[in-house]
C-alpha cells in the first residue's frame, strides 16, 4: 500500500507538471507568435509590458477576463458555453499518451514512467482525440446562430474528416516499422539515432500537412478566415470564451509537435545518451530526455509560426484538393513503399541503411516520376488549347 | 461492478434521450455521449482496441457528418409530420424483429459458466490477439467484408458523381 501510495503522488505530481509546461509553452506561445511575426515584417512586436514585453500574456488574459462575456439571445446557451470547454478538453487530453521520458528511478525500487497512461493503443488514442477536436468548434458554430460562424463550423467539420484519413494512412506507416499500437514502444524502438524520420521522409511531409490542417493553423484557417466570414466559428465569442478557443489552438500545436517529436523524431532520444548515463547516472539522463521531447516540441511550434507567416491563406477548392487528391494518393504509395522496401531488408537481414537508402530511392523516384507526368499532362493541355 | 451499473445507467440513460429530445442536433450529441458510454463499457471488458476504434469511427467520423447534415437544415422551420402509420408500423416491425434476435442470442448464452482464473488470458481483447484471430481463423469473412465496404465505397460515389448535364436525381 505504502508503494502505491508514493507511485500515485509521483505520478499526479508528473500529471500536474505535464499539465503546466503545456499551459505555460501555450501561453508563452501567444507572445512569441508576436514576436516572430514582428522579425518577419520588420516590426518591433509587443515591447510595452515589462522588460522585451514579457507579461504581454498575462496582460493578454486580464483583459480577456475584463471583458463583457456576452451570449447572443437567440443562441442554444447551454452548448454556446460547450463549445470552448470541449475545445479546451480534447487540446488537453492528448498529452495523455505522449511519452514524455524514460523510467525514472525514485529510490527504494520505485520507477516511475514519464507517460501518463501506457496503453498498447496510444497512437489511435491520439488519433481518436484527433478527431473528437472538431466537436469544440462545430458545437460553438452552431450555437452562436450566426451564418458566418455555421459556415466556420461547417468548414471546420469538412477539413478535419479530410485531413485525418491522409493522417491515418501516414501513421499506418509508422506502424508498420515499429509493430506496435504503443507511444512508448514506437519510442524505444528508435533509440540510438535510428529515427523514424530516416525511414519516412514523405510519411513525415504528409503527417506534418494534415498538422497544420488540424490545428486550424495558417495555410488551412479556413474555419476562421477573416476576409470571407468575419471571425469564422468564434464570430459571436467574446471574453475568456473566445480565450479558450484561441488558446487550445496554442496547445494543439504543442502537443501535435510533440507527437511529431515521439512518431519521427525519436522521442526521448538524443545524441550523447549513452555519455551522459555514464558520467551523471540514469535520472539526470531521463531529465534531459524530457527536455528533448520538449525542445523538438518547441521546434515545431516554431515551424508552425514561421509558415504562419510565410505562406498565405489556400482558396477552398485547393484545401480540398490537396486533402483528396494529392495527400490521401502520397499516403497510400507511402504505405505500399514502406512495406516494398520492408520485404526487400528487414525481413531478408539486411542492414538499416539499405532501408533508409531504399526509402528515399522511392520518394526520389516518384517525384522524378510525377514531374514527368505533368510535364507530360502541360504539353498535352498546351496542344489541346494552341 | 458499482461502476458497471453506473455507466450502464448513464447509457441508457443517453440513448433514451436521444429519442426523446427535441432538437436533432441534441439527438446527436447525446448519441455521441452514448457511444462514450459504450466504449467505457468495452474499456470494462478488456477490449482497448474496440474501444478506441469505437471512438474513432463512430464518436469521430460518422457523428460528425451526421452533425454537419443536420446543421444544414432549416431546423426553425416547424416540418410537417412525415411519420405515416405505415412508417410507424414498419420502424415498430423492425425494432421487435431486432429485440427478438436479441433476446433469443442472450438466452443462449449460457452465464452460470464462469471463466477460471487459471485459464483466461489477459490479453484477450487486446489488439494483439484480436489481430491474430482475424488474420488466422477468420481471414475469409475478413476480406469478405472489405470486399463490401468496396463495393459500399464505389456505390457511394456513383451516387454522388453528378455528368455534366445530367439530372440531379
């Protein structure tokens, strides 16, 4: 009892951390999206509050607080306040699965996980909360009887089933290396360098797309485009409401960076592991393991800023386009190549780099392909029109 | 088994609202509160991979086309009363006819054969050995039925497809 009772504080103390770092990246996120957007375009940025404008956060919720919170009369009240908790609910519940380090040794024989919950499903976990995240802003549309925020909604609800069969089919992939459902295993089994990244260029590309389109970010903010529907889905919201939609955007993009870092990038995984095991003992290690899972997380919250404000807004039709017609095809050659270059190496014994050699071959051969193809499809086009 | 019956309340308890409510979409999101509730009960049953799958298909993919449709309507329009008797009478046939098939597959099995410790596997319902069983004993009806839903994807998109300058239906 005694030893149960010391693992759960040590893993609701983990769960609270967790907890924190993801609303602390998310808040500190708000000021550095500034702060990138004012270096790309030549501003100074937020500077006012406190030393380079530091506290702009927290001066940022204080007047989200300070607002009016206004429901429209004739909205469905009871799902108008739904909408941003559920957003705020399925941002926070992916972490669950998210390995966020190795064992950690506590003394007196107890090992803690740094992983919330290690199931043998973690991926279709997060899969699953995935796709339970466009109920947030659906519900909120709909609710606000607005027809610009209906169409936000509706836009929302379109992409995600769009994006998320792209997004599956590029985790099968990963599946197929590593033979397991499980985060954790996914982790270990890239251990040493061998990330999966090496084995899955395109797999990568496709998943990093599908992303960007499930967290409503620039390129595909199609839910919320300004020019065409005022404020999209959150049109009607105003105060810590609309607060909530904006911030579980935050941590949308920090979670999915940080599955990106657990599916592609190693995880916990860093180079000199070994070194610092030897020279500091295990727990120091696991440490700096958890703050390279977040360091890559941080990485790609700033991929996401930097195309944010590089890349501008997609038509409709293109976001569609590209959903069906140019990811859902990449992913599935993705898959038949995976297993192809599978058959020919792994299971014949041979060494890793011929599947690295054989991965990128393929993607290599395809793109030389498909340049041909439209070559080939312009030229025809070309005649057809002359 | 406190917990069972608590959610097994709760399940029915959502079903029933999602016949009794008046707006579609509450109908909607109560069914996805049941679906919840269901995939609780597989989590109950040492059946992760369903429940996930469950959540994914069905919470995540089917609901919320079902949400997307309804919220197109006009739901402030009051639409006359399209249930005629024979409806009625048919959605009545079809339920019993499904209540009945139930019934008859509960008497048959037999509860009083309580499952040994010794002999069961902890690992039945994990994704593991339901892949096994699939793949192994049951690999025909398996293809069988991706064969349907082929057939069910190719027919949903003939549906759909609109010539150019054909009628839409």
């Amino acid at each position: 009892m005694e030893i149960t009772s010391t693992l759960f504080t040590a893993k609701a103390i983990y769960v609270g951390a967790i907890f924190a770092v993801t609303l602390g990246v998310a808040t500190y996120s708000t000021y550095f999206e500034r702060i990138v957007a004012a270096f790309m375009q030549d501003r100074v940025g937020p500077d006012r509050a406190g030393p380079f404008g530091i506290f702009q956060p927290l001066a940022d919720a204080v007047k989200m607080f300070m607002k009016e919170d206004f429901i429209p009369a004739q909205s469905d009240k009871w799902l108008f306040i739904a909408g941003p908790c559920l957003s705020m609910l399925t941002a926070l519940m992916t972490s669950a699965v998210v390995p966020f380090g190795d064992t950690l040794d506590l003394g007196n024989g107890l090992m803690l996980d740094l992983q919330g919950i290690d199931v043998n499903i973690g991926i279709l976990w997060v899969f699953g909360i995935v796709s339970l995240g466009v109920y947030g802003v659906l519900i909120g549309g709909w609710a606000s009887n607005n027809k610009f925020a209906l169409i936000g909604a509706i836009r929302a609800a379109s992409q995600n089933i769009s994006y998320e069969l792209a997004m599956g089919l590029s985790i099968i992939a990963i599946l197929m290396l590593s033979g397991s459902l499980s985060t954790k295993n996914i982790v270990e089994v890239q251990q040493n360098g061998h990330w999966n990244i090496l084995y899955q260029p395109l797999g990568f590309v496709i998943f990093i797309v599908c992303a960007f389109a499930e967290c409503n970010r620039t390129p595909f903010d199609l839910p919320e485009c300004e020019t065409e529907l005022i404020g999209g889905y959150h049109t009607e919201y105003s105060s810590m409401k609309l607060g909530f939609y904006l911030f579980s955007e935050y941590i949308n993009m920090f979670i999915s960076g940080a599955v990106m870092a657990t599916l592609y990038f190693g995880g916990y995984d860093y180079p000199g592991h070994d070194f610092i095991v030897g020279k500091f003992g295990n727990n120091i290690a696991v440490l700096l393991g958890v703050g390279a899972v977040i360091g890559k997380a941080l990485v790609f919250v700033f991929i996401f800023m930097w195309v944010r404000w590089t890349i501008p807004r997609f038509r409709y039709d293109q976001l569609m386009g590209l959903g069906w017609t140019g990811l859902i095809p990449l992913a599935m050659f993705n898959v038949v190549l995976t297993g192809a270059v599978m058959l020919f190496t792994v299971n014949e014994g041979g060494s890793n780099w011929i599947t690295v050699a054989g991965s990128w071959a393929g993607v290599a051969i395809m793109l030389v392909f498909m340049a041909f193809y439209s070559q080939a499809q312009y030229k025809k086009k070309k005649l057809a029109t002359a | 088994m406190n917990f069972w019956y608590f959610l097994t309340a709760l399940t029915l308890l959502s079903a029933l609202m999602v016949v009794l409510s008046k707006n579609p979409i509450h109908s909607v999101l109560y069914l996805v509160f049941t679906f919840f509730c269901i995939s609780g009960h597989y989590v109950l049953l040492n059946a992760q991979f369903l429940m996930v799958v469950n959540i994914v298909v069905y919470a995540g993919a089917i609901m919320v086309l079902f949400l997307f449709v309804i919220m197109m309507m006009d739901l402030s329009k009051n639409m006359p009363d399209s249930k005629t008797t024979i409806t009625k009478l048919a959605g009545a046939v079809l339920g019993g006819t499904l209540l009945i098939i139930v019934v008859a597959a509960t008497r048959k099995m037999d509860l009083r054969e309580v499952v040994s410790p010794q002999t069961f596997s902890s690992q039945t319902g994990m994704v593991e050995g339901l892949g096994k069983i699939l793949y192994r004993d049951y690999v025909l009806p398996f293809e069988l039925i991706s064969v349907l839903f082929f057939v069910a994807m190719v027919g949903a998109v003939m549906l759909g497809k609109r010539e150019a300058g054909e009628r839409n239906f």
